[in-house]
C-alpha cells in the first residue's frame, strides 16, 4: 500500500516522521533541531531565512503530526496525482512559505502593538513582574513549527480541484461537497486567529497556507501553459464528479465524453456502442487517476483528446 503513493507524498511522510524521532534526540550547538529550524521572529537574533523551509517538517507533538500527515496523504495523493510531483512539491513549499510569511506579519503586528519593536534589542524589561528579559530575548520566545500551512494549502487545492466531490468528515453522520468543507475550515480558522489569542496554534499560518495556495492556483489557471496541467485536472475532475448512471456531468468542467452521433440501429445497439465508448474513457481516466496524465499513450491522449471535443 505504502508504494502506492506517489512519490512525493510519500517522501513528505517519511521525511517528517523520521525529523519528528531525530528532534527528541538531537543536539547542535545546546541547542535542540526544534530551535534550530522552528520559524522565529525575523527581527530575533534566533531568525535564519532558511526556517522558512525547515520549519515545515517539524512538529510539537505526536497528535500535531499525525493529524497533518493523515490530511498530506488522503489530499496530497489525490493533487500529486493529478498535477504530477513536480509542480505539487513546488505548490507545497509555496505554501508553506507563505504560511510563514502570513505568521511572521501577526507577530511583527502583535510586538509593534506592545512597543517591542521600536526598542534596542539589548534593552532589558520586566516581564509580568517576574523576571527580567532583554528585548531580543522576548522576541525568541515566539517560533512557529508544523507542516499545517502546507497542508491546509493542498486542501484548499483539492477543493478547488474537486469542489463537488462529497467526502465524509467525522463526526457528521453525512458526506458534503468538498468546497463546503474547506469553507468551513477557513471560516474556522479565521475565527479562532480572532478569538483564540494564546492558544499556541498559528490560526493566521493556516489562512495563509490557504491564501497563498489559492492565488498560486488562479496564476495557473490564467497562464495554463505555465506549468499547469489544467487538461489532467479537468479530466480527473470529471472522473471524480461523474454520477451513478455513468454520465458525465459538465456544469464545472465544460465538456463530455457522451457523443451525439446519429443512431444506425436500434436502441439496444446504440447504447452498447456508447457504453463501450464510456468504458474506454472511464478506464483513461482511471489510469489519469493512478498514475497521472503524463503516463497515457499517445493513442490514449488521442482518444482523450477526441472524446473531451465531442458535442
């Protein structure tokens, strides 16, 4: 099953969890690899621009990773699928850099409210009355770890993607449409950055990684030949979307593989022909699904292609 999964979804599982078990024991400098790599505060002296990168793979907890990992692989092998491994590692780094861009700019909003950043570094403060910290020391204080801005961005994508794809989400006892379940998991997290202040979750990374996922999305659908493969994602698309009777449905893919030639026999002849020509398309798809659209034969892109034009 594990060799199933496309390639870089795979690697991103791995990679994360063997990252996770090397925290707990790595040292480097005094300094654990969660402080090394974890997202600081770029006016902190802590801050390096490459923890825009390695603050993705790092994770405070086992439930922090196995709920971002469980959502990478049921959406991430669907979109890797579809776009190919090479533009969907790029679309997950995107994202994630953008989560911590999102989160770096409330922290930057959250010091310059208190003051702290019109201050000298050097400057010492009394902190709640307790003890006493050096402004920079405050400011190291606040890091950011996790893969979940790059995660929420490959939601947001299968969203897009399959809008009306019907998943079912525990605990509600019936499948929605997946475009409704990523509304609502914005909705929530836009309303738990306003209210949930202190929690220790980084509600904004998780708005971002979306933000910034779907204006990547809108750039590639505006520019199709830049490296987006907007052909494979509509056919799959239409794969996922077709309903019980076998038909193709075209209000949010624009086309349909049933053709309207003039009958030349009877009923019974004329629906085993299009049956047999649906079987053809459906098992295309199918191979779009498994193994994207790079893997058809030319003849199969020919038949895909001639199918996706019929009227």
């Amino acid at each position: 099953m594990f060799r199933n999964i496309p390639i870089v979804t795979r690697n991103l599982l791995i990679i994360n969890v063997l990252v996770y078990l090397l925290a707990s024991v790595v040292e480097l400098g005094g300094k654990s690899l969660t402080d090394w790599g974890a997202l600081h505060f770029f006016m902190a002296s802590d801050f390096h621009v490459y923890q825009f990168i390695t603050y993705q793979f790092l994770h405070g907890g086992f439930t922090h990773l196995f709920f971002n990992m469980f959502a990478l692989w049921m959406f991430g092998c669907v979109i890797e699928n579809v776009w190919g491994p090479k533009k969907f590692i790029f679309y997950y780094i995107f994202c994630g850099v953008g989560a911590g861009l999102c989160q770096e700019m409330v922290q930057y909003i959250s010091f310059a409210a208190d003051g702290l950043t019109s201050l000298d570094p050097a400057q010492v403060l009394n902190v709640n009355g307790q003890r006493l910290m050096t402004v920079d020391q405050i400011m190291n204080l606040s890091s950011t770890i996790g893969a979940s801005g790059a995660v929420y961005g490959i939601l947001l994508a299968f969203g897009m993607t399959f809008p009306n794809e019907r998943i079912f989400i525990f605990p509600l006892p019936i499948p929605i449409k997946a475009k409704w379940f990523v509304a609502i998991y914005a909705i929530i997290e836009f309303v738990s950055a306003m209210s949930s202040v202190g929690d220790g979750v980084a509600h904004m990374a998780h708005i971002g990684g979306m933000l910034f996922g779907f204006l990547l999305i809108l750039y590639w659908r505006k520019r199709p030949n830049s490296h987006f493969n907007f052909d494979a994602t509509r056919q799959f698309f239409d794969r996922w979307s077709r309903n019980t009777s076998g038909t193709s449905r075209t209000g949010n893919t624009g086309w349909n593989t049933t053709t309207t030639h003039p009958r030349t026999g009877d009923d019974l002849e004329y629906n085993a022909r299009k049956k047999a020509r649906q079987e053809e398309i459906d098992k295309i798809l199918d191979k779009i699904r498994v193994s994207g659209y790079d893997s058809l034969s030319k003849e199969e892109k020919r038949r895909l292609f001639e199918a996706s034009h019929e009227k």
